[in-house]
C-alpha cells in the first residue's frame, strides 16, 4: 500500500512538467533545398512560399492516431496565443506535410483545415520529401506492410521553424505549452529582426 501511495504522489508531482516550452533556436541557420508540393485544392508549398513570413513545418502523416492530431491542436493553440503578441503579418503559417503520399494524396489538402482554417497540408514526390526531411534534421520510416497490404509509419514529431529567408532557424517539440511556445517564437523574431538590421 505504501508503494501504491508513494507512486501516486510521485505521478502528481511529474504531471505539471508534461506541457512547456521545448523549443531549440539553432546555433547557425539552415539553409533549405529546391522543393514543390501541392495538395489538390489550388495551394501550392515550394521554396519561394517561404519567403517574407515565418512557417511552421510539421511531417506526418493522415491516419496517425496520436502525435499528428495532437501537436496539430497545440500549433492551433500556439497560433492563436501569437495572435496576442505579434502584428497579423508575423503570425505563423502552418504547414503539415505527409510523408505517406500513397495513402494521403487524395486528402491532404483538407486536414489541416480541420485544426485551423488558415493551415495548410501537402504531399508530394518522394524525393522532394526526402530532401526536405534531410534538411530539417527530420525523420520517418515506412514500415513494412502486413498480409492485408496496410502498413505503419514511424516519424519524429519535432516541429521546424523557417524565418522570411527560408532558412531553417529552430525546433518545437511537443507537447509545448502555447502560450510559452508562443512568447518562444515572439522572441525568435525579434533576434531575427535585430540580426537582419
């Protein structure tokens, strides 16, 4: 009973550190290669969208049952509490990006729809996802499939931060309390801004 008691306490008192601020600001900026994506609804995700606004690239992928929906719902959140602090041009764009384009092509372009109106979602060529993977020192693995034909997807769930030049300036990794998360990125911006001038 005593084991019972002091593992109870134990769980309570390591609940609170679950949701915080896990972001990395990268010692030198990444520079990012040559893609293209599209997602069936007229958007378009390339290297020149990246330029003149901050983005948000999340890897993933549609039937994910956990880390997908929910980081999904901490950006949403993230985005709403950046609303509170930076002018409406330097709140985030938001993009998930699946890496199982087999299974996904035909519905990307509505998921991220589902977390915010204003978030976007692609898939593409392989190659293009790959090279986006190796750049943001992200990572995913399909499995191999089953007598059924189904398979599973293994992949990081860290989160990229691109500044308006296209390079690669940090990493989120969930779960992150929003609105620290939030004031994480604000001030990323302004170093961003105080580098530039």
């Amino acid at each position: 009973m005593k084991q019972l008691v002091a593992f109870l306490l134990w769980m309570i008192a390591a609940a609170p550190v679950t949701a915080q601020v896990q972001g990395v600001k990268l010692d030198e900026p990444v520079e990012l290669p040559a893609f293209a994506f599209e997602n069936g609804i007229g958007e378009t995700f390339n290297a020149g969208t990246l330029q003149d606004q901050w983005t948000i690239v999340m890897f993933g992928f549609l039937s994910c049952p956990d880390v997908c929906p929910f980081t999904m719902g901490n950006l949403e959140a993230t985005i709403a509490e950046m609303g509170l602090r930076v002018r409406p041009d330097n709140v985030p764009k938001v993009v998930f990006l699946s890496v199982d384009p087999d299974r996904d092509a035909e519905l990307i372009g509505t998921y991220a729809k589902f977390f915010h109106p204003d978030f976007q979602s692609f898939t593409g060529d392989r190659t293009d996802i790959d090279a986006l993977i190796e750049a943001t020192d992200s990572f995913y693995r399909l499995m191999a499939p089953d007598e059924d034909g189904y398979y599973e997807v293994q992949h990081s769930s860290s989160v990229s931060v691109i500044a308006p030049d296209g390079t690669l300036r940090a990493k989120l990794q969930p779960p992150f309390d929003p609105g620290l998360t939030a004031e994480f990125l604000t001030q990323l911006q302004i170093q961003y801004r105080r580098e530039a001038s």
